[in-house]
C-alpha cells in the first residue's frame, strides 16, 4: 500500500507545481489546487512512511519522479524547452535514487 501511496503523492504535487505554474499572469483560482494538491501530497508521503519505506528511499523517488515527470509535462503543456542535457540530468537523477534505493536494501 506504501507504493500506491507514493505514486499518488507523486501525482498530486506534479499538479500542483503545473497548476503553480498555471497561476502565472494573474490567475489566482489556480492557487486554490496548488495549495490541495502541495497538503494532499505531503499527506501522502507521511502515510508512505507510516507503511514503512524509508525516507531517504521515498523521499528520493518523489522528488526524483517529481522532477522528471514536471519537466516533460512543461514540455507539452506550457511549451517549455525539453532539451537533451536536461534528459541526461534526468537519467542521472533516476540513476542516483537507483543506487539510494538499492543501498538502502542491504
């Protein structure tokens, strides 16, 4: 249950942090799911502890997964540039929360 909780606190503060970017150029109704989905997520990640995952672990993947998933959607809905030095970053985000995750099992 530990990881369906994560996945969700994933979900909720990428999100939030496209509806924060969403609420540029004066559009305050779009505050109203920054400020839901940044609690629903937090929410989420105490319940991913609570089931157990370690925090450097959880913590690792939700902001790793944040970032990543964050960028590529700026792509497609804001039209911000997506460029190849910042797919490489990514991979080597995903690589180190790899090495965090399988340190973490011995």
């Amino acid at each position: 249950m530990g990881w369906i909780f994560l996945i969700g606190a994933i979900v909720t503060e990428v999100a939030a942090t496209l509806s924060l970017r969403a609420s540029i150029g004066g559009r305050k109704l779009w505050y109203i799911p920054v400020t839901a989905g940044y609690v629903i997520a937090f929410g989420l990640l105490s319940l991913v502890l609570q089931e157990g995952i370690a925090l450097g672990v959880a913590y690792g993947i939700w902001a790793a997964s944040g970032v990543a998933l964050t960028a590529v959607l700026s792509k497609f809905i804001f039209k911000e540039p997506f460029t190849l030095i910042m797919a490489a970053g990514i991979a080597l985000i995903v690589g180190g929360v790899l090495l965090v995750e399988l340190g973490a099992a011995h």
